[in-house]
C-alpha cells in the first residue's frame, strides 16, 4: 500500500506491504452537521456554562482575544469574523478590541504572519500585537508555585477571550482551554515552573483531572479571569469540525471528549515500525514542534522497535534552551539525568526525545543536515522511504508497521 505523510507544503511517499501493516491511524467516523464558520457561529449561539458573549460584554470595555501563534494550526482568520458579529452585537467598538498572539515561549511574529494569522478583516478592523513577557502583570502564585505573570495587555483588559485548537499534548493532556493565559501568554519563568511537572506520571497525554499539570494551568487561568472560550476541534486538514464556547472549564471539557470519539484510537498490539509524522506545515517547522507526534508515536511502538519520524524541521531545532540541550549533550541518557537535575524549559524536550531513544530507535525523516541529526542521537535519511528500507532491513521482513499521518493529532492506546 502507498501511504503520504505530509512534509512541509509538500509529502513523503512509502510504500508499505499490505501484509505488514497493522493499521494507518486516521480520525474515526465521528458524524458533524456543521463545520467552519457555520459552526463557529451555531457555538457562539449556543454556548455551554455560560450566557451568550453578547450579554457578557458591554459598551467601554476594553476587549483581549487570545489566540495561539503560527506553531499552531489554529485557524484564528476563521474564527474572527463570527466573533467580531458577537462582540459587535454587545455594543463593543472596534478600538477597545485587541487580538493578542500567545507567543509562551516561541519567537515573535512577522507582520505579515501576524496579517496571516487574523484574516483580513480582524487585521483591518481591531489591533493585532504579539504577547511581551517582558511586560507583565504579576496575580500572585499558584498553590502549586507558579508565579502567574500575565502580558500587560491581557492583564489590563476588562474581559478575556480565549481561543485555541483541542489536541493531544503530551503532558498538559489536551490543549486549549486556560492553556492559552499560561503558558500562552505568560513568562518564561512561570512556564518553567508549570512544564517541571512533566516528569510525572499523571502528567500525559488523554489526562485532565489526574493531570496536576493541567490542574495548574487552570487554577492560573482562575486567578486571571476567563470570560469565555472559544476552542475548536479540526479534521486532519485543518478544517473545523466542531466548535466549543462558553465556560472556560466546562466549554473546554465538552471539546475533549469530541476529540477523544474522534482520533483516541485502541490498539490491539503494538508495532515493530512506526512511521508518523505531524502532518506537514506549520506543525513540521522545526524539531521542537515536531516532537509531539514523536510523542504520541512512544505508545504504539514495541521495544527495541523504530519509530520513522517525518517532519521538514526547515527552521532547524525551533528554541535555543532546546538546541543547547541536544547539542552540548555526550549521550542520550544524560539528557534524562540532566532533567532529573534541572528542570529547564526547552530542556524537558531534548529529555523527553531520549526517554525515547531509551525504548527504540529513532530515525529522523527531515531537511536537517545529516551529521547535525547523528549528533543529536537519531538517525538521518532524506526519504521516508529509505527510513522503512533500513528498519525492514533491521527487524526483518515480516516487521509489522503502523502508519500514524497526523500523529500530533491521534494518541494510540494498546490493550494490555
């Protein structure tokens, strides 16, 4: 069977014996009456634990929507418009509406991302800024030790709207709801105090309540202040297939149990070979963002096994603590003593790539350099092709192989 694993704007193509493979993980049959716009608009109409955001607002206040940065595929543009109509219709001006892009701890944005991002009309119509984590406000800390430092434009606004995508992530258990106040739009410190609690094992992917990272996150979005939510669930091609608004909480919880009847996927065993990849741009920028479908990939994959890693990575390794980490590092293994030592963020993900490392092989499909990916412990190839070639060649020519094409999105579970 041909299999397409989306790379950058383009693809990677494999060819996989139909007798090797186990499964190619894509959303499960989940019947919608509405996508897009429409339903954004049907969601803001009918919001869940909370009055419309038309009878929340009112005239003179002023206004924060904050949505995620050009890391993520959340398709802000398509999502401006309705919730401009309802701000609009609850008598809020124009002026008093800032669109703020939750940076946590990426790079700033060009204006013409930014223009990108909010669609042409929110760009025409209501400031667009990046968040500054150099200019906060601080609320205090959270019971659990985060200090809760929020960029002063959030902070100083009379109500908050937060908008974002529901996925898996891998130790805040979903993303989306009062992920976008922290680590969305707060300091670098605080976002380090918030992920040091990846190391336990609560703290996974498919988790919210058990998750005390999740828990923190919440409580910091609680001492802020969430007005209303707007989160959307999207297809493998990034088209919205179901919207939640409303209560901050229950909004949020609504939107999880959607994704997971949509793409939490049962296993029945796991796989000698796994090929994932993020699905392709913007997700595939660099290895920082690319390791979340790495992540995801851990679960299915046997021990011993090979997991093909699929992703252009064309902007290098994406955050500087990151490629610090992964550069300076002797082994693998030390990268997981290192994180048992010092929590730093960016650092928890070079640790997290060699929790790995220390169950299978990882062999990196990408337009890095190849003595660069030897020297941060994986395996080069240019092709997707010559990745499973090479791993049939090790384990085998009845290897049993996984296809996970959005594997940012999928979580696989295996029956025990």
């Amino acid at each position: 069977m041909k299999l397409r694993f989306g790379f950058g704007t383009g693809f990677q193509e494999v060819e996989v014996p139909d007798k090797n493979l186990i499964a190619e993980l894509h959303a499960n049959d989940v019947p919608v009456e509405l996508t897009g716009e429409a339903e954004v608009r049907r969601a803001l109409i009918a919001p869940i634990g909370s009055p419309r955001l038309k009878d929340i607002v009112h005239p003179g206040e002023r206004i924060a929507i904050i949505t995620s940065d050009i890391t993520r595929p959340m398709p802000t543009f398509k999502v401006m418009p309705a919730l401009l109509d309802e701000l609009y219709a609850g008598g809020v001006r124009k002026e008093d509406v800032t669109l703020v892009f939750a940076l946590g701890s990426h790079r700033k944005h060009t204006e013409a991302e930014q223009k990108k991002l909010a669609g042409e009309r929110a760009w025409n119509e209501i400031k667009c800024v990046d968040s500054d984590p150099d200019d906060c406000v601080h609320y205090g800390t959270t019971s659990r030790g985060t200090p809760v430092d929020i960029t002063r434009v959030v902070a100083e606004a009379d109500r908050r709207i937060c908008l974002g995508n529901i996925e898996y992530h891998y130790f805040a258990g979903y993303s989306g709801g009062a992920k976008a106040i922290m680590p969305g739009v707060s300091t670098r410190a605080a976002i380090q105090a918030n992920h040091s609690r990846m190391v336990l094992p609560e703290a996974k992917a498919g988790a919210l309540e058990t998750n005390p990272l999740r828990m923190d996150i919440e409580e910091a979005g609680a001492m802020v202040g969430i007005d209303f939510i707007v989160n959307v669930v999207l297809s493998e091609h990034k088209e919205i297939l179901k919207t939640v608004a409303g209560d901050a909480t229950e909004a949020h919880r609504a939107g999880c149990r959607f994704l997971d009847r949509l793409y939490r996927k049962e296993l029945k065993e796991p796989a000698d070979i796994v090929l994932v990849s993020q699905g392709g741009a913007p997700k595939d920028l660099n290895l920082y963002q690319t390791q979340k479908a790495l992540d995801n990939a851990k679960h299915a994959v046997k021990d011993g096994g090979v997991i093909i890693l699929i992703g252009s990575c064309k902007e290098g390794l994406g955050e500087k603590t990151f490629e610090q980490w992964m550069t300076e590092a002797d082994s693998a293994h030390s990268l997981i003593e290192r994180i048992g030592r010092e929590f730093k963020l960016g650092g928890h993900k070079a640790a997290a790539i060699a929790m790995v490392l220390e169950r299978a092989e990882v062999d990196l499909v990408s337009e890095l350099d190849d003595d660069f990916v030897r020297s941060i412990f994986l395996k080069p190839y240019k092709t997707a092709q010559e990745a499973l070639d090479h791993a049939f060649s090790k384990l085998g020519p009845d290897a049993r192989v996984l296809a996970m094409p959005y594997g940012g999105s999928t979580l696989p579970t295996v029956a025990r």
